[in-house]
C-alpha cells in the first residue's frame, strides 16, 4: 500500500514549541539594542570577518548611487558634469582611480550627454568657462572640443530616409560646426592647436565605425578651420607663434601646413608679400631675399611686378621678418652680447634663445627688462632667483604685477597657477629638474595676494558660513596634475571666503571633526602647516552639519570641500542638513559641496534647492557663492 493511500491514519498534531527560540530570541533584542546605541545600519562578512557597514554604505533613496569608496551619493547634473571636466580635469585621478580610467569615464560621460542631445550645454558651458577664464588647465577643454568636433564624423548625405536618423545627422553635424567655430577662441596659442589636433585624430580613430578606422579626421571642416587659424592671423602674431612655439605635442607648423593647406586671400593687403614669407618660413624653414633688394636683372626674371610698391616697402621694413631672421641666426649664438643685443632690438623672449644662454645673468635680467610676459614671468622666478637678477627694483616691479588685478584678469592668470606657482617657488626647488634657489618673502607675499584677486569679486554677503575641509585620506591625491594636493588646495580655496566674510568659522573632517583655530590673520603657508598636522582617516562629510546641530551653533551655509567619496557616517550628508534646519531652526540653512575632483558624485540632495556643487578650482567661485547664498540662483 502506498503513503498515499494509508488515509486513516490518524495525524497527530502538536503544538510549536516556542522555547527553541528562547535564545535567539534574546540575543536578537540584546543586538538591535546596540544596534540602536550604535547607530550603524548592516553588518557583512568582507573577507571571512565580520564589520559593521556604517549608513552611509546603505542606499536609502533609490535615486543614490554608490561611490568609488562603496558609499552612496547622488548623481550630479550634466551641466556640473561637464563643468567639473573642464575646470578640474583628470590629469591626478583620485584616491580610488587612475588618470586613465577618470579620463575614459568622462570621455564616455560627454559622449552619452551628446548621444542624449545634449551637445548645446556641452559647448555653452566650454565657451563659457573659456571666456571667463574660469579653468586653470587647458587640456580637458581641448579634449572636449575635439570630442564635439570629430564625434560621429559621416557624409549627411548618406543619412537615409529615416526622419529621426536625418535629424540626428543634422544635429551631429551642427555640433561639429559650433566646435570649430569656438577654435579661435580655444585655441589661442599654436600649443593649444596641436594637442586640439592630436585629440581630433585619436576620437577620430576611435569612435567611428569599422570602416572609417584608417581616418584621422583631416575633412573638409577639419582643413578649412586649421587654414582658417592662419589666415586670419595678423603678421605680427605669426612671426611670434612660429618662432616661440615652433612644435608641441608631437606637431609642427609645416605638418599642419602640409594637412591643410592654407591659402592666403591676401592679393591687396599692405601685408601680402609679408605673410607669403611667413607661410614660406612654416613650411621651408627659411626666407627669401627681401624683393627690394633684389638686383634689376632678379627682378627681372621674378614675379616683382604682381606686387604693389607698399607692399614691397611693408616686406623690406617688416620687423616681423627681422624677428624671423633673428631667430634663425642666433640657434647656435654664443656670444652673450649678441644674444642680448637681439633680444632688446627684437623683443625676443625665452624660447627663442639657445638653452646655453639661459645661464646668463645678464641674459636674464634683458629679457625681465623688455617687459617679460606675465605666464613666464610666473613661470621663471625661481631661475631668475638662480641666476641672481633680481634686485630690489626688480622684485618691486614682479610684487606689483602679481598684485595688479587687472593685469592678473588680462592675462588669464588662473588662481591655480598662482597658487601652484607659489607653493613649487616657496619649496626653493622645481617640481621637476634639479634647479634649487632662495624664495624672495616679498614675491611669495604678492603671489599670495595676487592669488586672492585672480578669484573674480563678489560682494561681502554678511551671512555666516561654517567652512568644511574634508582631509581624509582619498583628498592626498594631486589637483590637476600640480604639485598641490586637493587637501591643500582646499585649503587655500577656503582662505577666499575667510578674508571675504565677517562671520566664518572653519573645521575639518575626515571620521571625526576638528574646529579650526583659523582667522584672517593667518597666512597661507600657516594655515597650510596647521592641516598637514591633522590626522588621516576615513570619510564622513555628514560631521559638520551634525557637529553644528549638536554645539547649537548658527549657520547659513555649509561650505564643505571634499572629492564626494564619503562612506564612514551613519547619517547621510543630505540627512545631516535636514537635522540642522529641524533642531537650528534655520529652515534655509544651505550646503554648497566644493567638488575637489571630477567624478560624477555628489552629497548634494539634488531634489533640494538648498544644496548647489559648484567645481572646487572655478575662479568665479566666490560670485557663484554669494549669489546662491543671497537667493538669487
């Protein structure tokens, strides 16, 4: 008989015996009750141990995402995205990534936004933060233009009849053209046109199809702008750009000559045999005889006589040619007198002197005399303090200029190259070579100062502000590829709003919090000393806005700078500014994240118009600051 069937036997039924879990039972009430003491959320297994996992490891909104340091956070927009590319680029990585993967992440996060048809606020934002100065390195901007420019490369009339494929060719193709419309303004310098070069040809390579793998994206577009930078040069500016940047990045003039071809649609300009020269001296690296001394039988046989009696005279007085031919003779000159002689008739400058020269105090103190440029200036103090050519006049005149804002705004000194210079100057060593020398106190005075007038101005808003610094272990990595850390630059980015606002009060964080004894007194070099002292440790940018609710102290703004990878709290950053506005009484109490590097992270709620991520190196900072604490954004 089967079990199936054995139908009248009887079932007995028994009671469940609660009592074997006795035990479990209160072991589980004894758990939760630390739990509750103890404020953390989960406890996992990380490599056969035991931990507790703080809350802030723990999604509590499905809008987070988790962060590189197994935190959760917010995304943020695309407009801050971009912005952070930009202005912070990715030449250090961070703590938990490298330069290469930062960079292919935003690479592929600039192409989503385009594929997402969102190419205008990409470019609006470049143009907008390369008109304003607003970004201390060039490269990133470079890399996105030339992502905007060659993305997508394809023939619009081989689109098809799909309406939706045609108008995304059309949209392609309008962004390509705003890229190269923006070359003028983005590529000031011929160093900056050769890596935008470099970059066109790479994207090329590697975001078209299969087919057009052997493209290096030298199009029609891609010509006509290259000529196009040329051409519209004036001579002046030719003859200087040929010579002082004679090739970077791998390119030289006669290789883009070569690609482009640029023609000159000069035939009645006062400058056409002139500019006929320049062009020849980038593609041949030589000059011809002025025309006008040509003898009678040469000019003869020459085209002479296709040229006007002006434009003869503007080519045999031209000082453009002269710097040319200046330049030529003196690459292996060794006399010292000769070089300096050149260097006041012509205005020459740095680059175009023989690297044997650059020993020279006299060579020196000629070229600081004929009114060095700004960027070289900056660039150069510790070997004009080398070679000793800098005497009180002299160290009167850099303090004066390093503290004039207006030369500071004309010259797009970034704050970040200040304060970069200053802390490799301040060293008395390079960050690379071997060169050491004795800082002058009185130029590292001024680059501070000048550092706090190359940010742009903002009215004083009368509000008080706690000033968070975030020091955790993840802010040692570099800013930019400089010699400065994200700690220090933090730090220094702190000292704006210190010096700008009465009422401030500064602290710093990593999984505990340490008020800050800083005033406006306190130089620099100071307050730097001061955080180099602090303890490493985890991250937990929940401790300010906690730390404040809990001492019953009265804030309008958080300023909390940070690299967003913040894990160790168990409240949430977001949360923790909830609380203050409850217990504070402060409805409106606002958090600004300084984002310190660019990743896609943020503490900011982005539901909360209280919360504002503004890129952590953005010379318009304390503007954006005032006007976000005010209510006006």
């Amino acid at each position: 008989m089967s079990a199936d069937q054995e139908t009248d036997v009887p079932v007995v039924t028994r009671a469940f015996d609660s009592a074997v879990l006795t035990r479990l039972q209160e072991a589980q009430t004894a758990f939760l009750d630390a739990k509750l003491a103890d404020s953390f959320e989960k406890i996992d297994l990380v490599e056969g141990e035991l931990v507790k996992l703080p809350r802030q490891m723990e999604q509590v909104r499905e809008d987070q995402v988790q962060n590189k340091a197994g935190g959760f956070v917010f995304t943020v927009s695309d407009e801050t995205r971009i912005r952070r590319f930009l202005i912070l680029g990715t030449a250090s990585g961070t703590y938990y990534q490298s330069s290469k993967e930062l960079t292919l992440e935003n690479a592929k996060a600039m192409i989503d936004i385009i594929n997402a048809g969102n190419a205008h606020t990409i470019l609006k934002e470049l143009g907008e933060i390369n008109a304003a100065n607003r970004n201390p390195k060039m490269s990133p901007l470079l890399f996105v233009l030339a992502i905007t420019a060659r993305y997508h490369v394809h023939d619009p009339k081989k689109a098809g009849a799909d309406e939706t494929i045609n108008k995304y060719s059309k949209y392609i193709s309008e962004m390509h053209r705003a890229a190269f419309a923006l070359i003028p303004e983005v590529c000031r310098i011929p160093t900056h046109l050769f890596e935008f070069v470099g970059y066109c040809e790479v994207i090329s390579k590697s975001t078209n199809n299969a087919d057009a793998k052997t493209s290096t994206g030298w199009g029609r577009r891609m010509r006509t702008a290259i000529s196009s930078w040329y051409t519209t040069k004036t001579a002046e500016k030719l003859a200087m750009f040929l010579t002082k940047y004679p090739q970077r990045e791998g390119w030289s003039h006669r290789d883009l000559f070569r690609l482009a071809h640029p023609v000159l649609n000069a035939r009645n300009s006062v400058e056409r045999l002139e500019l006929e020269q320049i062009f020849r001296y980038a593609v041949k690296g030589d000059l011809l005889p002025r025309k006008r001394l040509l003898a009678a039988d040469d000019a003869a046989r020459g085209d002479i006589k296709q040229y006007t009696d002006v434009q003869l005279d503007t080519e045999l007085n031209s000082r453009n040619l002269d710097l040319i031919e200046a330049y030529l003779k003196l690459k292996h000159e060794k006399s010292e007198e000769v070089i300096v002689a050149a260097i006041k008739k012509h205005g020459l400058v740095r680059e175009h002197l023989p690297t044997d020269s650059l020993n020279s105090k006299l060579v020196w103190e000629t070229l600081f005399d004929v009114r060095m440029p700004m960027t070289a200036l900056i660039r150069n103090l510790g070997k004009m303090s080398l070679v000793e050519c800098l005497d009180d006049a002299r160290v009167a005149q850099i303090c004066q200029r390093l503290t004039d804002p207006e030369e500071l705004r004309r010259t797009r000194i970034h704050p970040l190259t200040l304060l970069i210079a200053k802390e490799i100057y301040g060293r008395g060593r390079g960050d690379k070579g071997s060169l050491t020398w004795n800082p002058n106190k009185e130029i590292l005075k001024a680059m501070e100062a000048g550092f706090y007038k190359s940010f742009s101005n903002a009215p004083v808003t009368n509000k008080r502000y706690c000033l968070a610094l975030d020091v955790s272990g993840s802010m040692c990595c570099s800013v930019a590829g400089s010699a400065i850390s994200c700690r220090n630059a933090s730090t220094a980015m702190s000292l704006v709003h210190l010096h700008n606002e009465p009422e401030v009060k500064c602290v710093a964080f990593c999984d505990e919090l340490t008020e800050l004894p800083f005033t406006k007194e306190w130089t620099m070099q100071k307050v730097q000393n001061h955080i180099d002292q602090l303890r490493f440790g985890a991250t937990d940018c929940g401790l300010p806005m906690l730390w404040a609710a809990e001492k019953g102290l009265k804030f309008d703004c958080f300023i909390v700078y940070t690299d967003n990878d913040t894990w160790a709290g168990h409240v949430h950053p977001f949360e923790a500014l909830q609380q203050y506005r409850e217990k504070s009484g402060i409805h409106d109490a606002k958090l600004i994240v300084m984002g310190m590097t660019a990743t896609p992270f943020t503490i900011a709620d982005p539901r909360d118009r209280g919360m504002l991520d503004i890129s952590g190196f953005d010379s318009s900072v304390p503007s954006i600051v005032a006007e976000f604490v005010m209510g006006n954004i």
